[in-house]
C-alpha cells in the first residue's frame, strides 16, 4: 500500500471521528470505563501475585533429624533428600542455631530457653525447599518416610489452603479482564456497526467507482485504532495518580515485613504500555468484526 494512501485512510478515519461525535464519545467512554477496571484489576493481581510469590518461595520442609543419627547418618539422609526431583535444595541447620533463632523469634520471653544452651533439647534441622513450592506437601510425605527422620514440618493444612487461594484469586482475576476485554469490544463492534450503516449509501458509492473491499475497511479499522488509543489515555492517568500515591502511602509502612508491592517504576510505564496495547486491540477487533459482516466480499 502506498503512503499516499495510508495518508488518505488516516485523515478519513479522523474525520469520521469528528463527524460522529457522540458514537466517538460513547465508544471512547466504553473503553475509558473497561480498561480503568482492567488496568485496577490488573494492577491488584499483580499485586497479588507479587505476595503470592513471596509467601511461595518462603514455604519450606524443616526436616528434623533424630538424636540417634550420627554424622554419617545425616550425610547419608541429606544425599537421599537432594536425590529426589523435586528438591531444589537442602541446608543443614545445627541444632544450636536452631536453639539461637527460638531465642531471638521470643524476643524478652525467649531469654528463659537460654537455659538450655548446656543442655539443648532441640533437634538438628534440613532445611528442603523444592523447585516448584505447589511440590512441597509430596516431598515432604516423602522424606517422613526416610530413616532417621524424628518429624516433618511445612506448614500442614495451612499450605494447601494458601495455594488453593492464590490459584483461586489468579483463574478470578484472568476471568474477570477477559470478561471486561470481551465487554469492550462488543461495545465498540456494535458502535462501529451504526457508523457503517449510517454510511451504506457512501459505501455503495465507493463500490459503484471501483473500490475494492480493502480500501473501504482501512479507514474504519484505524477508526477502531484511534477510539482505542484515545480510550487509553485517561485509564492510564487515573491509574498512575492512584498507583502513585497508594505506593507513597503503603511502601513504608510495609517496610521490616514480607509483603512488598512492586515499585512505580517501571511497574507503571509497563501497566502503561499495555493499557495503550489493549486499547488499540479492542479498538481494532471492534472494527474487523463490524465490518467483517457488512462489508462481504
């Protein structure tokens, strides 16, 4: 296709725009209102998934080791820990410093088990995280049946509920954006269907003077393009305004704990860029599927 040509589609598909005000504003407003849902719901789940990511790669199997266990006993589990798949690796953690983290995690009151330094009652420890933390409860079934193993610990019945939330939340939130993507387009669609029939008249002209399909579309899918972008502009504002000041306000005082949100930048120019992607998308797809049935070959 010539310059001159794309040129000539461009300017049509902006004077369109302009001659259809109010379809402009209600197609650009259905998607001004769908990608400020999409871009909050977006920014929740990745939120979301930014502490589900977290508290996942902090799961882990404390293996405590039986007092009975020598040296050689303790390789010989180690080397039968680490030979399973799954393990992504295994540390080993002395009782005594077993005994020093009970202490410090008591704070005041942990002072009184101070007392057993001479005589430590605890276990020595491996500490086993696997590859994939979803992998954690067969692992750690595994390892309970190994000699020398006193007791497993990751958590039970705690962990499973926290990965069936954080799957749960993830399959709801991609349902609900592709809900709203699909919401959208169908808006738009519709509106650039009555922008079409209101110009079958122009149409069939253009036809009659030996215009073929492709030149008659072009217009209309940048038309779709450009109620697309102008959609995005306002939801990416809002959405850094918001995002701005909710990290000023929570980012300190998350400071000192586990959970952390992802940082504006350049979180938001990311979230930025896909809101202008997804407005284009919608805009576009809008279009094809409008004129794809009333522009028949």
């Amino acid at each position: 296709m010539k310059i001159r040509t794309i040129g000539r589609h461009a300017r049509e598909s902006l004077k369109s725009i302009g001659r259809n005000g109010w379809m402009t504003f209600a197609s650009v407003s259905a998607v001004t209102v769908t990608l400020i849902l999409v871009g909050v719901f977006f920014v929740i789940m990745m939120n979301l998934n930014r502490v589900a990511q977290t508290i996942e790669d902090d799961v882990q199997i404390r293996v405590h080791i039986d007092v009975a266990a020598n040296k050689a006993d303790q390789e010989k589990l180690k080397s039968e820990i680490e030979a399973i798949p799954k393990v992504k690796s295994v540390k080993f953690s002395p009782k005594e410093e077993e005994l020093k983290e009970l202490v410090n995690s008591m704070g005041e009151e942990g002072k009184a088990f101070k007392l057993f330094e001479q005589d430590n009652p605890l276990n020595d420890v491996f500490v086993v995280k696997t590859k994939n933390p979803t992998d954690t409860m067969k692992v750690a079934n595994k390892i309970e049946k190994f000699n020398y193993v006193a007791k497993v610990k990751y958590g039970q019945g705690k962990v499973e509920k926290l990965f069936k939330f954080i799957k749960a939340s993830r399959n709801v939130g991609i349902v609900l954006i592709l809900g709203l993507f699909f919401t959208a387009i169908f808006l738009i669609s519709n509106t650039i269907k009555i922008t079409i029939i209101a110009r079958r008249r122009e149409i069939k002209i253009m036809r009659l003077v030996g215009a073929t399909n492709n030149f008659i579309r072009w217009p209309f899918f940048l038309e779709g393009l450009w109620l697309g972008i102008l959609g995005s502009i306002l939801p990416i504002i809002f959405l850094s305004i918001a995002y701005y000041n909710a990290y000023e306000y929570i980012g300190p005082r998350l400071q000192g704990t586990f959970v952390k949100i992802l940082p504006f930048n350049p979180f938001m120019y990311q979230v930025s860029g896909l809101l202008i992607l997804m407005g284009a998308l919608i805009g576009v797809w809008g279009s094809v599927m409008s004129v794809r049935k009333f522009l028949k070959v």
